[in-house]
C-alpha cells in the first residue's frame, strides 16, 4: 500500500463469479421491470374498467379524501373529477345529517378494520351537488395498498327503481281514485290502531259510511261524474276528522273512518253528524246538482269487540240499521243487530234451499178495466211458503234474492210458470188475458234473461202481446246498454213494457218516450192520497193525462174503495188493481173469478163494482 491508496487484486478465479452475480442482478432488474410494468398494465386496465362501468365509482383513501371518481360518478352527482379529487367524501356526496356518522364509521374500521357496509350492498340517501338527495345502493371494499387503506365504492343510482316501488306500493295500498287509504290499508291500519288502543287503555272508534242511493246518481249522469262525486265526498268526510285519524275507501260508495284513542262519546256523534251534514250539501256538476245522504254505523273498541273482524261486521250491521231506519243518520252496534245478521244468513240459506227444493209459490191479482169491469190482466207475485216459518213475505227475501244473485233463477221460474198458467187460462176461459210479470234491476244487471223467456213463449205459442214486463221506474234511469239491449229484444219479440210504481222515483220523462212504454202504474200513494188530500186529485190527472197524450196507458194500484175506484174513472184512468176487487190469488181461486166473468160477463162486472 503506497500514498494511502488501498488496491485490491481479484483473483483470476474470481471473476467468473463476478459475473454470475452482475447477470443474476440483470436478471433480478428485468424481473422487477417487468413486475412493474405488469402491475402497471394491470392498473391501466382497472382503471378503463372503472372509467367504463356501469356503476359510479369513488375511491378514498384512509384519510376520507377522494382519489378516484368515474364518469358515471359525474353523471350521477354532478360534480366533475376535477371538483372532487383531494376533497373530504362526506363534503361531497353524503348527506349532511349522515356525515358525522361516515367520519366515526371510517376511524372505526381504520383501528379494528371492521365496517358495517364493507362488501354488503345496502342502500342509502346521497347528495347531489345541486343539494337533492338521490336513493342511490352502494357497495364499499378496502384493500391495503403501500401500508394503508384505500376504498372503493360501487354506487347505483335507483331513483327510477324506487319510484316504481313507491308507485307499486301507493297502487297496492291507496285508492286511485280518491286518493285515501284501500281495503288494505284499511285493514293494516286499524289493526294497528287496535294494539294502540290496547296499549293505552283509550276506546277507538270504527265508523262505516255509505252513501244513500248513489246508484241512482250514476245512473243519471254516469260513471264519470260519479267518480266526481265520490272524489268530492272524500275530501268531504276527511275534514271532519283530525289528521290522526283515519278515512279509507273500501270500494264503491263505501267509507270508513278509523277515530284513534276516542275517550268523548260526545265527540263521535259529533263528527258523524258533521259528515251527514257535509254529505247533505248539494253536490255541484257543472250542469246539474245531486243531493245525496249517508248511512253511518258506529262501533267502538273493546265493549263492541276486541278484534278487527267482530268491529268491521259490527259496523257494516249498525250501517244497514241506519238506512233501515230511514238513512241520512247514524246508528250505534247492539248486540240485537248480531243476532239479526245471523238470521238473515239463515235466511239466506233456507233461501238457496228454496230455490232448490221448488218452495215457491205464484199467486195472481186481476187487474180490472175499469171501462168494461172485466179482467184484462193479472199479476204473477211470488210467495215462498217456508216448510218452518210458514209463508215469508216477499218483502224479506226478494232483496236477498237481488244480493245473492238467486234472483236470476227465481225470476226464470216465475216466468216459465206464468206463462204456462197464462196459456191454459188464454185456451180455456180468457182468449186476451195478458200476464204481468215484474223484472227487478238485479236481474237486468246479472243476466241477458230476455233471450230465455222470448225462446220460452215462442215456444209455448203465445203471442207477444201476452206478456207484460214490469220494471221499476229507477231502471229507466240506467242508459247501459245491457238494460237497453235486454228492453229492445222484449219490444221485437212484440212484449209490452209497464212501468211499475210510477211516481216514486226519480222520474224522467224523456225515457217514456225512448224507451216505448205501453203501461204506467200509477203508485198506491197517490190514490190513497186522492180522498184525503182536497188537492190529491192533481198529480194523478196530471199522469193520466201525460201518459195518454204519450200513447200509455194507466193502471192505479192499490185501490181498495169504491170511492177511490169512481175517482179513478173520471180521471180516465184506464184500469185499476187492489183489494177492491181481489187480492193476489192462488192460481185455482183466479181460475174460479175467470169461470164467473166467462158464464156471466154483466153479472161479473157488478161483482167488480163496474158496470
């Protein structure tokens, strides 16, 4: 060693290893430049997958800084990449009343590596740089890079999606009409309120509403401006009420209110009076106005029931009471009503029984021509001689014939009958005597009967003229065109068409004339009120005459004096029926009248009180 240098002598031997190790270095170098340059490709490819997904995604690092952001990030926030890079996440994208808890959440998984979102899709709220928050589902991961956190997340934008499960979930549960609650609705709220109430010790009250005769409204002016009416109904009974409580539209004409923790039974027949009275204000349509009432039943939670069931059965039967009573009232649930509900199901049963069993009966009642004293026609009226409770009076089961639809059957049967009958009594003793059988509403609505009874008098050779169809004036109201259809075969078949009850409705004088009416039966009210009201004579000529100048004519029902039967003649009514002649007979009874008109046609005629 010389001047402080230190030379080193490699040995021969020894640079061949020098080279070995100068080689493995290379080696180790394009392996490293290689891993490096595939890790690059590697991210140049995820960051084309997520500048290209479908999803936005943001990325953040272990700070809460924003590092990544894609276009459909723009798109669904608003902000550009450039606004958002190096910004705080819970600056930018999370709602405020959210943000302090995002801060805790990510301190939280940064010392125990624990998240509650981590790789679980869940849907939250985010913000929109406009400040409007959006539904948006999202999915965060975490991956350790160069010693610490950095996140992604995968974010959906379900705005649309949740706007067609709240439409699916409004139509499932809200009327479209009104807009109240449905049946569904209904039934989950006062299902909820019945546990409230259970809770808290405080009666609740149920309320059922139906509005009186709206069939008869939407037969007049139709569906459309019955939906108006029952949309303004709806607004109506909702400001009798507080907001706590509930209204809902069962369907139809039919209403509910659920009163919540309601201690005041003075407030309850305080807020059913209020929704009669707002129900009585005449309802404005534009050209014309309806008046309408209600029928409110009344139940209350626990002393009337302590299940949902039991309340909405209660109130339904004090509903029925109320319009039983009149309508336009409200009525309170007795356990009286109860029992009558279980009878009329009994009924109902012994009625499809009936039908079964041919327990029913026709009876006859002439109606007489007051200008011959002759009968010209008869009336088939139907009786039901029930095997236990003797005969039952049409009054009680015809309308749960009309509820049941065992109308239709029993209607066949009455007309198949009647007419049999009046072909032997036309071959035998009356050669023009025409038969009258009445068709309710019910059986126009539930079935195309008009094609059966004309095949069926076809059948038997009877004339069409033979046949009298009564209807009820309310039907005249009703412009389908089943009904009309149903009234055009009877007139090509040549069966004539009477009005029954004349008077009684809601009468519109135009359909006397579209429709070809041949008989309007003036009601009993009017010719019971002919001598006891100086003025009682008015509206019955005013009738006659109306119906003659239409080409109709008259029959007066329930006429039961003498005197009513002079009065009658000199208003030129054409013919009349009531106890003043006879009664509805069994058929053999009617057969012996016909025999004496047949033999003695004058002395019959004086039996009758006409000559």
């Amino acid at each position: 060693m010389a001047g402080g240098d230190l030379k080193v002598r490699i040995r021969p031997d020894s640079q061949d290893e020098l080279a070995q190790v100068a080689a493995s270095f290379n080696e180790m170098a394009d392996g490293l430049t290689g891993l490096m340059a595939a890790r690059e490709e590697d991210e140049a490819r995820m960051r084309a997958i997520i500048e290209s997904a479908l999803d936005a995604v943001v990325q953040m690092n272990a700070d809460g800084l924003i590092t990544g952001w894609n276009p459909q990030a723009e798109r669904i926030f608003g902000w550009s990449r450039t606004e958002v890079l190096g910004r705080p996440m819970h600056d930018v994208i999370i709602p405020p009343e959210f943000r302090d808890a995002h801060v805790r959440g990510l301190k939280h998984f940064i010392a125990s590596g624990v998240g509650p979102v981590l790789n679980t899709r869940v849907k939250i709220s985010g913000r929109h740089r406009h400040g409007h928050d959006l539904p948006i589902e999202l999915t965060i991961s975490a991956n350790i890079h160069r010693g610490t956190y950095e996140f992604s997340a995968f974010i959906r934008d379900i705005t649309e999606q949740k706007r067609t499960e709240e439409l699916i979930w409004t139509q499932a549960n809200y009327d479209v009409l009104t807009q109240l609650p449905n049946r569904r609705m209904f039934r989950d709220r006062l299902e909820q309120e019945l546990r409230k109430s259970h809770r808290s010790g405080h009666p609740m009250v149920l309320m059922f509403i139906d509005l009186d005769r709206f069939k008869d409204v939407n037969d007049a002016f139709g569906h459309q401006t019955g939906d108006l009416v029952l949309i303004e109904a709806a607004r109506r009974i909702t400001s009798c009420v507080r907001e706590s409580d509930t209204v809902a539209r069962l369907g139809g004409d039919e209403f509910t209110v659920i009163l919540s923790e309601q201690d005041d039974p003075a407030g309850t027949e305080r807020i059913a009076g209020e929704v009669l009275r707002a129900l009585q204000a005449p309802f404005e349509l534009g050209h014309a106005h309806a008046h309408l009432s209600a029928s409110i039943g009344i139940t209350v939670y626990p002393q009337d029931g302590t299940d949902a069931d039991s309340l909405i059965r209660n109130a339904d039967q004090a509903m029925y009471g109320a319009k039983d009573a009149g309508r336009d009232r409200f009525n309170y649930f007795v356990s009286s009503m109860q029992e009558a509900a279980l009878r009329r199901q009994q009924l109902v049963q012994d009625l499809r029984t009936a039908v079964d069993n041919d327990q029913f009966v026709l009876h006859y009642q002439p109606i007489i021509s007051l200008s011959s004293g002759r009968i010209h026609k008869a009336e088939a009226l139907l009786r039901w001689m029930h095997p236990e409770r003797g005969l039952v009076s049409p009054a009680d089961f015809i309308p749960l014939a009309e509820e049941t639809g065992l109308i239709v059957p029993i209607g066949d049967r009455v007309f198949r009958d009647a007419t049999r009958q009046l072909l032997h009594w036309r071959a035998h003793y009356a050669p023009e005597l025409q038969m009258g059988v009445n068709m309710s509403p019910a059986q126009f609505a539930r079935s195309e009967g008009h094609a059966n009874w004309v095949a069926h008098i076809e059948a038997l050779g009877l004339p069409g003229d033979s046949v009298v169809i009564e209807i009820t004036e309310s039907l005249l109201l009703d412009a389908s065109s089943s009904v009309s259809r149903q009234l055009q075969k009877f007139r090509e078949a040549g069966m004539q068409i009477s009005i029954d009850d004349f008077g009684t409705g809601y009468s519109a004088l135009s359909y006397l004339s579209k429709f070809d009416m041949d008989y309007l039966k003036l009601d009993q009210s009017f010719v019971r009120n002919m001598t006891v009201d100086p003025s009682g004579t008015a509206l019955p000529e005013a009738i006659v005459l109306l119906a003659h100048k239409l080409g109709i004519k008259v029959v007066a029902e329930g006429v039961e004096t003498v005197t009513q039967r002079d009065i009658l003649d000199a208003l030129g009514c054409d013919y009349a029926q009531g106890y003043l002649f006879a009664k509805p007979l069994p058929a053999a009874e009617f057969e012996a009248l016909l025999r004496v008109q047949q033999a003695s046609p004058h002395s019959f005629a004086q039996m009758m009180g006409v000559s």
